[in-house]
C-alpha cells in the first residue's frame, strides 16, 4: 500500500470513491461535484482543498480530503472532509495509513485541532476514531444552507 499526496490525474477515481461512499451512506443522487470542480477547487489559482489517496498497485483505494478552517479561539485548525475507503478494503487498515498522514499534516503545519464529522449510525467508523482517543462533542448542530438555498439569497 502506497500513501501520497493527491494529483489532478487522481480525480476521476477521487470521484468514484466520493459516489462510493454517498452509495454507503443511501445518498447516491446528492453528489453533484464534478471533475472540472475538483480541478478549479483542488489545482486552480486559489485551490481550497488538498488530499492524500493510499494507492493498492495502480488503483486508488482510499482518500483523505482536508483542509484549513480557521477557530478564532484556537487560530489555525485542519478540517478532516471525507476519510473513504473502498469497502472491499474497510478494516484492513488503510483508513489508518490515511488519518495518521492526515493528522501528520495537521502537525507539520501548525494546526491547532484537528476537526471532522462521523455519522451517528457509521458504528465502525465511530470505533476507529475511538481508538485515537478522539473526543465525540454531542453539543454542537450541524447547520447549512443548500445550493437552491444560496443562488435564490436576496
């Protein structure tokens, strides 16, 4: 198993992971990001995401997609948005290999925390994340406004 850092050249599997996983999570028809988003969000002038895939041979098998957000009580923190893992590859310990780069990342550029979310039902994933010690917060809601929601803002 090879972990690197993410190319332009990844993401048509990139995005075949990110459909795997709204599939798992009985999503399938919200994905809407595209290649040609990736590429302008990821590689363009002012790329706001960054990720590391774990390559099996030539076939990506797993990614970590983060990025900077900014607390203004801790400073500089690392948003953690999807850590997937081919389901024929779950527990095998790849998700391991991609959220320890992860969070060496997160060290080598002086974040302060280190932050994502976990379904309430995703058991397993809730399991991994318990073995590094993680703290759960129960306190806060998770609030959004959808892309209709955006556009129609008066």
């Amino acid at each position: 198993m090879n972990i690197r850092q993410g190319t332009k050249q990844d993401l048509p599997q990139v995005l075949e992971l990110i459909q795997e996983l709204a599939d798992f999570e009985n999503a399938s028809g919200e994905v809407t990001n595209t290649i040609t988003m990736m590429e302008e969000d990821g590689f363009g002038e002012k790329p706001i995401f960054d990720f590391v895939v774990a390559e099996d041979g030539d076939k990506i098998v797993g990614i970590s997609i983060y990025y900077f957000r900014y607390s203004t009580w801790k400073g500089k923190c690392l948003y953690l948005e999807d850590l997937i893992v081919t389901e024929r590859l779950r527990g095998k310990g790849v998700g391991k290999l991609l959220f320890d780069e992860t969070v060496r990342f997160a060290k080598k550029t002086n974040c302060k925390v280190m932050t994502w979310q976990v379904l309430d039902w995703n058991e397993p994933a809730i399991g991994f994340y318990k073995k590094y010690d993680s703290i759960f917060d129960g306190e806060w809601v998770n609030c959004k406004l959808l892309t209709d929601q955006i556009e129609n803002f008066n």
